[in-house]
C-alpha cells in the first residue's frame, strides 16, 4: 500500500465575537478545507501555511495543541490512500484570494453552516473538534 500525504487547516476568524470558518468549494464541487502535497523538506506545519497561503491569499497564525488526521483510499489510484493533517489556523483583517486553478468558492460561516457544507463524516468531526477546542479556550 502507498501513501501520499497532504496538510492543511481549519481556518477562522472572529467577527463580532463570533468565530467563523473558512470552507471552500473545490473545482469538483465539493466542500473542504484547505490542503495540499507536502514538498521535500517541509514540515506538516509549513506544508499547511504554504497550502492555505496559496489556496486563500491568507497568512495564518497555527494554533497550538490542535492536530487531527483524516486518511482515505484514493479512487483514481488504486492501491494509493491519501493521509491529511489539518491544524487549527486563524487570520483576521485579510480579504480572501482564492487560487481560481483549484478553488471555486470561499465562505465565511458559522460553525453550524460549515458543518452543512461539508460532505463527508470525517470533515465534520475535524470541525466538530476543532471547534470544541477553540470554545474551551475562550
């Protein structure tokens, strides 16, 4: 079995006092978060500041004690099962930039909106716990 691995991040802001999080709608259709391939030398933390910076436009600051991991089978290639590290990023007072060549959309939701944009079980439970660490913190 082979592995391709990939970094990203939940991102939010805070506005008003309420935090919102940036999901954004692939070129396939789906919903997510921003990731990509980590490069030669690059840590899962550097992998993930690069990824959201070129997917987003945003420069994010990582959030300390926050790591979830996601892994599934790679339909078009078989034998291959892709591993993804997201850590929890916050931006404020930026405009999003997204790369047109991979992204559709961004939105800036509520946590109960992301949660309805999202397809899949496991993005919900990154989020799910995500956001539960960002509300004991506060």
């Amino acid at each position: 079995m082979k592995w391709e691995k990939s970094c990203g991040g939940v991102v939010f802001t805070r506005k008003a006092d309420a935090i919102r999080y940036l999901i954004i709608r692939h070129l396939g259709g789906h919903c997510g978060f921003p990731k990509g391939h980590m490069e030669p030398g690059e840590s899962e933390q550097e992998t993930a500041l690069r990824e959201i910076r070129e997917e987003t436009g945003l420069t994010v600051s990582l959030i300390d004690g926050f790591r979830a991991e996601d892994s599934y089978p790679l339909p078009q290639k078989p034998g291959v099962y892709k591993q993804v590290v997201y850590f929890l990023a916050e931006f404020s007072d930026q405009t999003i930039h997204t790369q047109p060549e991979e992204i559709s959309e961004a939105y800036l939701v509520s946590y109960e909106e992301a949660l309805g944009l999202l397809p899949f079980p496991e993005a919900k439970r990154i989020l799910t716990d995500a956001h539960g660490f960002l509300i004991k913190r506060m």
